[in-house]
C-alpha cells in the first residue's frame, strides 16, 4: 500500500517541482551593502534592518555570495 507522502513525492516529482521552501532572493541593493559591511563601515545588524533581513537570512546570503565569487 502506497502512504500519502510517497503518492505526493511522486506527483511532485513528475511535475518537476520539489516540494520545499523558495530559495532566498537576493535584495537590490545587497552589492552595495555587502561591501559596506566588508569594508567594516556598517554594523550586519544595521544590513540586517536596513535589507529587512533576518540573521539566519543576511548569513546565507553572505555564504552564497562568497562562494559564487
């Protein structure tokens, strides 16, 4: 017998779409804030409510960021 979840995985994965979250959208201005922060002019906290980002968020970026550079 086939469960809910296994039936919904494999609709979801015949649809090409994987359930899950949105990946995170990189803000407008994030190039200009991040060398701001780099450059140790502007405190992450203040990135963090200027972008309305949260910690976790502003991080990842972060990570991303550095590595696609």
């Amino acid at each position: 017998m086939v469960d809910n979840n296994s039936s919904m995985w494999l609709i979801f994965t015949r649809m090409s779409a994987v359930p899950g979250r949105k990946s995170i959208e990189v803000p407008k201005l994030w190039d200009k804030y991040y060398k701001m922060y780099k450059e140790n002019t502007i405190k992450a906290v203040d990135v963090m409510k200027i972008l309305e980002l949260k910690k976790t968020t502003f991080y990842k970026l972060i990570n991303q960021y550095e590595e696609s550079n």
